[in-house]
C-alpha cells in the first residue's frame, strides 16, 4: 500500500509560523513521523510540499495512479482552490484532509473547505497528530474495506 502526503502553501514555514497556532513542529518532523507510522504498519509514504497550487495538481496528476490513498492538507488552498479539488477528483483514491489547526474555531473564510465534499473525512484541530490519525484510519479502511 502506497499513501501520498500532500502539503500546500506555508506548511514549509512551520516552526516558524504563527506557533500559537500551529505548533512548533516543523514539517520535515511531522513526515518523518508519519514515515515512522508508516513504516510500522508496512505502507509506503510519499510526501511533496509546495506554495504553487500547479506544483501540487502535477504532484497529484503524476503519482496517484500508483497511490491507494491519498493524506493532503492543502493549506489556504482547502478555501478556495477549484483546480485542485479537480486534480483530486480525477485521482479518485480516498483522501484524508488534515489541518493542524481547528479551522472553525478561526475566521469564517476557514470554515468553508472546497475539499471536505470529496474527502472520506477530515481531522481538524489536533497538530501534526492528526497526520499519524489520518495515516492509520486511511490503512485501517483500507485493509477492513471501509
Ligand atoms: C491550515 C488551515 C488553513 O486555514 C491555513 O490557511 C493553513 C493551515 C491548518 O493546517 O490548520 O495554511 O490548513
């Protein structure tokens, strides 16, 4: 089994951004932790991070055919971000929407997601643990068929 984890704009900063909220756990931490997971649980884990909502649909377009699942937390993106639902519409694998933050706990633009209607479920407001969450819940319906 093969998972893709998948990080939009500003997640790079991490540690640096906005700890309040976000925590102080940098990204490079937060994948080799659900790598670590992964590694338990004998699934492979392929991660890409970037700013530009183009990099991301390329990423998606290029190694969804040979993903199960796929682990995104598209940043600002999950707002707002049309062609990058479209990209994860087409790679029709069951995804798993984090953030690091409670979303609806913030302002209102956060409280609407364009991704949530195409996603198996989202994890919202746990830090970098809702990764580990959504890596093991993905396996797990993987493996018991939903
Ligand atoms: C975020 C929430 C988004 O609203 C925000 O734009 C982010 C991070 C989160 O992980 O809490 O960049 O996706």
């Amino acid at each position: 089994m093969k998972i893709l984890l998948i990080n939009g704009p500003n997640l790079n900063n991490l540690g640096k951004r906005d700890t309040g909220i976000y925590g102080n756990t940098t990204l490079p931490v937060i994948v080799a932790a659900v790598k670590k997971r992964a590694k338990e649980l004998k699934v492979q884990v392929a991660d890409y991070q970037s700013n530009v909502e183009g990099d991301l649909i390329d990423f998606i377009q290029d190694e969804s055919a040979s993903a199960d699942a796929i682990i995104i937390n598209p940043g600002a993106f999950t707002h707002y971000a049309y062609a990058l639902r479209d990209a994860l519409v087409d790679a029709d694998k069951p995804i798993a929407e984090v953030h690091l933050s409670n979303v609806y706990s913030r302002e209102d633009f956060r409280h609407k997601s364009v991704i949530a209607p195409i996603a198996v479920g989202q994890i919202a407001g746990f830090g970098w643990r809702g990764y580990i969450a959504a890596l093991e819940l993905l396996v797990d319906r993987a493996k018991n068929n939903k």
